[in-house]
C-alpha cells in the first residue's frame, strides 16, 4: 500500500516522443507533445509532460496538433491554432499544485465540450471520472457553481470545475470550501488566486480559448479509439445539433394504422431545460439519463446497459444527493455521517427521521424536472419511471417501433406530460 501512495505522488514520465504523425491518404496531422518547466518543492526544474495515465503505472503524453489541415468527404476538421487543453502553458498553470495527469486533463476536456454550448449565461460544470456529476446555469457564477455543487457534494469531492466566466472573489471563496483537484476557467479576477491557493494540491489553471468557446461548437474532430489488438477506429467527433425549440420535433408514433401524438406541449421552461439538458447529455457517457430542472441537474445517470436501469439509478441517487444536502444544511455533516453516528449512538434517530420524510415528500426535488435520454425508450417502462417521480416533460431521441407506448404513458399521466423528438442520437462511450 505504501508503494502505491508513492506512486501517486511520482511524477512517472514517459518515453513518447516529442513529434508524432498522422498520415490519412495524401494528408497529414502533425502533432507536438506539450511539455512543461515546473519548479519542484526541493526548488528544482524539471521538465515533463502528463504525470501519468489513467493510472500511475501507464506513461502518457499530451499532444497538441501544430500542422495539417484535414478534409475528408464534406467534413473539414479542426484546423491547428485553436488549442484549448492541449495548449496549456506554464503560464496557464497558476498554482500547479500536483503535477497534471491524464484525467485532470481529460476531465477539464469533457467540462469544455458541456460548457461549449452554455457560454451565453454563467454556467459551471463538476467532473467526476469524466462525467459531469453537477452542471447549472446560475445569475452569477457563484450562484451556478453553487446550484452545480449542491446537486451532488457527495461526488463533487475531488472533482474537476470548469467555469464559463472569469472567477471573482465570491466564486472563490465557494471554491475554496470544497476538496477540488481542478479549477479551469477563462481568467482568475485579482484576489480570486489568494483565495483559492490556501489549497496548496489545488491545481488552477487558465483556458483564455473559453471566450471563444462557442466557435467550437462546430469544430470536428477524429476520434480515435485503439482496440485490444493495436488496432484503432476512426470517427468524426460527435456535434449537438439541438440548439433551440425549432431544433425539437413532436413526439409522434404510428402504430398499426393509428397516429399516436403527445397531448401537451412544453412550456417555455421545459423548452429551456431541454436544450439545457440536452447539451449535458452531450457530455454523460452511454447508456444515460438525466433529470434536469432550472437549469440545473437534480439526477445523471451513467454508463448503463438498459435504460429502466439508468433512469432508476439517477432516481436513486437524487434521492440520496437531496438527503445529504438537506443534512449538511441542517447540521453541517454529510447524511453518511450522520447514520453513523447514529448506529454509534451519538445522535438522535429523530433528526435522521426528518430528512428521510422531507425527502420523499418532495421527491428528492424531481416533481417538475425535464427527464432526458441520450437515445430512444425501447419500451414505455423507463418513460414510466421518472413519470412516476413527477417529471413534467421528456426529451428523447424518438425512433422505437414502440413510440406510441412512451406516448400513451405521456398522456395517461396526470398531469399530463410533454414529450419531445431529437431524432439524434447522443451517444458517447
């Protein structure tokens, strides 16, 4: 166990080299690795790329493409100069904390590519492992940072923040309350750095490209994916085409001769979260559903095999976010804490009590939400399951031969609830 604290602590260097090259027929990427001068406690100067992969015994390198301009059928890439993570400096390091490793990376990357399409209102974003665990759009940007934390403190602990705004002094000082290992954002205001460094493994880095962020919302890219053999697949990176209600299509399914249509219409609110939730999803690994309510996530669901299970997992760990908020409001512990101290006979069961009624009164919060899935309900079941927490509205891709049953359910419930068409898919694995 000793060896592998020291491991997490090694900076493990890699053996990649500093050039790499890409030829796709008679074209060619350049790539050049990114490197960094960074003083080290004992006062020295070392120069390094990522500290390690995605676990400290994998080397990894970070590549930023600096040539090439490639055009493949009618899609024409990302072109070099438009460097975002890839093309942080030192300077861009304002308090390097630990050294940089491929999931800080990877995480800041993900949070970048939510916020792309959030950048027109404050908005913050927490990731956690690669997937957003708290995303919201707020007045100020402590108000949406707030909103992106309490939706899920338990799994911002650690995390990656990436912020569509220049950090003030107040969203600071919000920071600074939380364990975080990244805080990105377009500037630091002056004073926001004093306050966040009181956390010397804090690593603070700055991502001028944010201003422009939305220039990326059409940018492509190659995906690649190496397979267990050497081999690799290649895609073209994946663009969200939904971006406002003239984007959405009715829900409409016909089924043996019958039109089957949704009998309510969204209001404007649910509109606004589906477009809100939709641009998450976009970012929430494959198999997902999400619950999204303001403009805010009360419930993500990840990475799972079948959609009834997804959405009763983001369920069950809205329910369990809203009763550990509740507690640290109440009581200023986590609700863990408080169970513990409970079976340790520290506190009284009645407190406990209290949280666990206001929770299922209200739902965990999920009465009212927009529930959003990244592909269609193969079957009326997963539909039903945030119907049954009071969703008013849902948004999936559409394109089940059992539509009309997501349909009828829509329309059996009481209230009656919206539903809305994609037709696109947002998957991502």
């Amino acid at each position: 166990m000793s060896d592998l604290k020291k491991m997490y602590t090694t900076i493990l260097g890699d053996h990649f080299p500093m050039e790499m090259t890409i030829s796709f027929g008679d074209q060619t990427l350049v790539y050049r690795k990114r490197t960094w001068k960074i003083s080290q406690k004992d006062g020295s100067v070392d120069e390094r790329g990522v500290r390690y992969g995605e676990n400290p015994d994998q080397e990894a390198a970070l590549y930023e493409l600096v040539n090439g301009n490639l055009s493949l059928g009618k899609c024409s890439f990302i072109e070099p100069g438009n460097g975002l993570v890839s093309a942080i400096t030192v300077e861009d390091m304002l308090q390097v904390g630990k050294h940089p490793g491929k999931i800080n990376l990877t995480d800041i990357d993900n949070g970048l590519n939510i916020l792309k399409y959030l950048v027109d209102k404050p908005a913050a974003v927490i990731l956690k492992h690669n997937n957003p665990c708290g995303a919201a759009y707020g007045r100020t940007l402590a108000e949406a940072f707030d909103r992106a934390n309490r939706c899920d403190r338990i799994a911002a602990f650690g995390g990656a923040v990436v912020l569509s705004r220049s950090c003030d002094n107040e969203t600071a000082g919000l920071l600074s309350k939380n364990y975080l290992e990244v805080v990105c954002a377009p500037e630091f205001e002056e004073g926001s750095l004093d306050i966040l460094r009181k956390s010397a493994n804090l690593r603070v880095i700055k991502i001028a490209g944010i201003d422009r962020l939305a220039d990326f919302e059409n940018y492509r890219f190659v995906d690649f994916k190496s397979l267990i053999d050497g081999g690799i697949i290649v895609q073209q990176s994946a663009v969200n085409s939904i971006r406002s209600w003239d984007d959405l299509k009715p829900a409409s399914a016909t089924w043996k001769g019958q039109t089957f249509s949704c009998d309510r219409q969204p209001t404007q609110r649910e509109i606004d979260d589906m477009l809100f939730g939709w641009a998450v999803e976009h970012g929430v690994t494959s198999n997902s559903v999400l619950y999204v309510k303001d403009g805010c996530t009360v419930g993500i669901g990840t990475g799972e095999q079948d959609r009834v299970g997804v959405a009763e997992i983001a369920v069950h760990k809205a329910y369990i976010k809203y009763a550990d908020i509740l507690c640290f409001d109440a009581y200023g512990i986590p609700y863990a804490d408080m169970v513990l101290e409970i079976e340790q006979g520290k506190k009284n069961k009645g407190q406990k009590d209290e949280i666990d009624a206001r929770v299922c009164q209200d739902k965990a919060g999920l009465p009212g939400s927009v529930m959003i899935s990244d592909a269609f309900f193969p079957f009326r079941d997963g539909a039903d399951v945030g119907i049954r927490q009071g969703v008013s509205a849902i948004l999936q891709a559409g394109g089940s031969q059992r539509d009309f049953e997501t349909i009828q359910a829509c329309n059996e419930a009481n209230p009656q609830v919206a539903m809305m068409f994609t037709g696109q898919r947002s998957f991502k694995h």
